[in-house]
C-alpha cells in the first residue's frame, strides 16, 4: 500500500508566489551517470546537458478540488536533470528527472515522502530582499543565491551556450514532465503538470554558490540561464506508470 502511494495517486494543486529557476550547463559525460537508462539526456550542441535548480514559494498548496483553506506553504527547492524520454505510444516527452527535493517545513517533508519518490528533507532557507538585491541561502544546505534587480536589459550570464534568451527559454524549468524510475520493478511514474499564463522573465544572478554540485561530484557547471515567474496557478496531475521496455 505504501508503495502505491507514493505514485502520486491523486492530482495535486498549488499557487505559485515565485518560482527561480537556475539552469546550469554540464558537460553531458558527467550527467549521464546520474540517470536511469530508461531516460536520455536533453542535450545542446550534442555537447551540454543541463541541471535545474528551483527555488519556489508555493501557497495553498494541496489535493487538487480541496479548498484554499487546507492548503498549506511551503517553500520548495529542486535539483533536476533535464531529460527525455520515449513513452509506450512512441512519443518523445521532455521532462525532468529529480535528484533531491528540500523544504522548510517538517509538514511537506512527511506528506511529501508518503505520495511521492522525491525524497524531501528539511533544511533552512533565509530570503534578504533589498531595492537592489535579494538573497537566498542556507546554513544546512550550504547555498546562496544573490539576485540583481536592477540591470535592465539583462544580459545572459557570462560563458552561457545560449545564443540569446530565445535559445536560452528552451531550457528554462519546469517542463511538462517530471520522470522518476522504479529499478526493481522497471516502471517508469510519469507525472505531469499544467499551467497557466506562464511567462519567465530573465533575472541577473550576481553571485551563487551550490554545495550540492560537489556532493555529486559535478565539475565546473556554467550558469547558462535564470528566470523567474510570479504569481501562477499550477497543478501536477495522477501519476501514471508505464512498463519500461
């Protein structure tokens, strides 16, 4: 019963307050070991694959049809592969394969890790919001973020693969699609989200750390995009699993 669970059993809602999202480009050699074989990676130039981190202020969030009163919020950080996969029907879909899911709250870990694989863990997130800049960080998770708010127009950061922000939007998160991959029983849990009037704006990052690349022993990635979107309705649909082949 437990296992079933955690297969996203039920369509889930939320309102997304602000939703980061920092796409970072990595030699395609050095993410390949992190996926399964029954996804491929989303690659550019046949030479960089990509890893999303997304740091994302959620309210109300909770079993799609509920009312906004037994939502909750949470703030929620991703670290995501940028992946595809070809379904039973022969479609490609483009998604994302989850690495580690954080949040703020103890609530969201314990209901997070009944109905899905994400494997949540508590940590501490600090926002510092002046006229100029803001700041993300955390002691536990040993990241920090820094937000320039005030270039306009806002260049891509520096070294970025992308041409332009046009090239650079195709690999801007989320993506319709969030894969994850049971190894005993070869399924594949397919979930998939649906949004509205969903318009990423380009941010400038001025300064960033992130512990977790060094735990997974990724070297050298290069910040090839940032944007952010502000208040979103969004909702993950019942997970569906399929038999890989």
């Amino acid at each position: 019963m437990l296992a079933f669970l955690k297969n996203h059993p039920f369509a889930v809602e939320a309102y997304f307050e602000s939703s980061l999202v920092l796409t970072f480009a990595v030699p395609k050699e050095q993410l390949q070991k992190l996926i399964p074989a029954c996804l491929q990676l989303d690659t550019f130039q046949e030479k960089w694959a990509f890893i999303a981190v997304a740091m994302v202020q959620t309210k109300d969030l909770r079993p799609k049809g509920f009312p906004k009163f037994m939502g909750n919020n949470f703030f929620l950080i991703g670290y995501r592969v940028f992946v595809r996969y070809t379904n039973n029907e022969g479609k490609r879909l483009r998604g994302l394969y989850i690495l580690k899911s954080e949040t703020d709250k103890t609530k969201m870990k314990f209901f997070g890790n009944i109905f899905t694989h994400y494997n949540y863990s508590t940590t501490d997130v600090k926002q510092i919001e002046l006229r100029d800049t803001k700041e993300i960080s955390s002691i536990k998770s040993n990241f920090r973020i820094i937000m320039d708010k005030k270039e306009d127009p806002i260049s891509l950061p520096e070294n970025s693969p992308f041409a332009d922000w046009k090239e650079a939007r195709r690999y801007a998160g989320p993506l319709p699609f969030t894969f994850t991959f049971n190894e005993e029983n070869k399924e594949v849990l397919i979930i998939e989200g649906v949004r509205q009037n969903w318009t990423p704006k380009p941010v400038k990052i001025a300064d960033y750390n992130f512990n977790f690349f060094n735990s997974i022993k990724i070297e050298n990635p290069i910040l090839a995009n940032a944007f952010i979107i502000r208040n979103i309705p969004y909702y993950w649909k019942k997970g569906k699993i399929e038999q890989w082949k």
